[in-house]
C-alpha cells in the first residue's frame, strides 16, 4: 500500500514557515498585535487560491455500503439526479362504473384486497414481534452502543496522548532553539557593540597619529616616508 503523504507536504512553501508558536510571545503580547497580525493573515489568504487538500486523499472504505444493492442503486440514482419512485398504498375499493361489470376489473380488485390483507397482517406480525422483542433487543443494542463508546473514548485518549507528547516534544525542541536563538542574539549584540567600540578607538588613534605626525613635521623630525601623508591629510582636512 502506498505510503500517504503528510498534508503539509501539499504546501509548496511549506519550508518557508519558520513560526516558533513556543517562543515567538509577540503575538500575544496585546490585543492590538493580535488584531493585526489576523488581518493580515486573513487578506493573505483572501490573495491565495483555493485549494483543496484533501483531494488525493482515498476515501473510507465503506464494506457494507459499497457492497449493498441497495445503496448502489440509490448511489447511482442521485448520481443521475432522478427522483425515488413514490410508494402507493393499494386500493381496495370496488370498480366502479363500466368496470364493475369486467371480470378482470373484479380480480384485479380482490388481488388487492388480498395483498393489503397480507400487508396488514404482516404488520400485526412486526407489531407483536416489537412489543415482544423490542425493548430487549433495544437493550441489547443499547450495551452494545456503550461498549463501542468506551473503544472510541479509548482511542481518542490515546490519539489526545500522543498529540500531547508531540507538543510536548516540540516545545522542548523549541525552547532549546530559543535558547540558542537568544544566545546567538546576545553575541551578534555584543559582537556589534565591541565592533563599535574598536572603530571607534581605532578613529581615536588615527587622529592622535595624524596630530603627533603633524607636531612632528612642524618641529623637522618627521621621517621624510610620511611627509606626503601628512601633506594629503591636511588638504583633506582643509577641503573638507
């Protein structure tokens, strides 16, 4: 059997999101963020076509429906849109009439009588049978029904369990990456602020060189190397 795809994988920008619901508090930090990061969600999925995905999905399979003559028939039926035949009740009243003198008219008449006889006799049947046998058989279904209750709240405890450990799971996996996110920002922070500060005294000291080797030039002991730096640093320092 053909191993099915999980449903976010019929996303084609499914490694685009990058959400951290564990870590990212933002959004429900106020109602104003909030309201706004819904608005914009809903305008970004008006914007996008509709999809259905659920489409490459199989249908449950339905034994005792699919092999039911009956419900194929009715399947098929409104498939074709054609409405169900309406049931008549027989009538078993006397021809009338030019009838009443057909000898057909006349048998035609007492076989209805005789099948709305049957009929009613066969309903006697079920209603005898119904007050009988109803109310244990409705009891027995009734146990059966419980006993089926308790096998599906079973599995769905067990499907809200493993749900919850996923989500356990995730949270874990999460928060460790905001720790490391954190982490991360904290260095790239420091790591900035240090660069600041190393620009900044390193501008200190270009100024404190140009200043020493223009004392220089003045009192003749500058090497004759940097004499030309010292020329250009001051017509840029006068243009500017």
């Amino acid at each position: 059997m053909e191993q099915l795809q999980l449903l976010y994988l019929e996303n084609e920008s499914y490694h685009l999101v990058d959400a951290l619901p564990y870590i990212d508090t933002d959004y429900g930090a106020s109602a104003d963020i909030s309201m706004a990061v819904k608005r914009l969600i809903d305008e970004e999925m008006k914007s996008m076509p509709k999809k259905d995905y659920l489409e490459k999905l199989p249908l449950p399979p339905t034994p005792y429906m699919d092999e039911s003559p009956i419900f194929k028939e009715a399947s098929e039926r409104i498939a074709t849109g054609t409405k169900m035949d309406v049931i008549k009740g027989y009538d078993v009243a006397a021809p009338q009439g030019m009838k009443g003198r057909e000898v057909k008219s006349w048998e035609e008449a007492v076989t209805r009588a005789e099948i709305k006889s049957a009929y009613d006799e066969n309903q006697a049947v079920n209603v005898d049978l119904m007050a009988t046998f109803g109310k244990p058989a409705w009891m027995a279904h009734v146990n059966q029904g419980l006993e089926y209750e308790k096998v599906l709240r079973l599995e769905a405890t067990n499907l809200r369990g493993a749900c919850e450990e996923v989500n356990k799971r995730r949270k874990l996996e999460q928060i460790s990456c905001g720790n490391q996110l954190r982490g991360l920002l904290r260095q790239a922070e420091e790591l900035e602020r240090n660069t600041a500060e190393v620009n900044g005294a390193c501008a200190m000291i270009e100024m404190d060189v140009d200043r020493l080797k223009r004392f220089a030039k003045e009192r003749g002991v500058l090497p004759p190397e940097f004499i030309e730096e010292v020329v250009d640093g001051v017509e840029g320092a006068i243009e500017a």
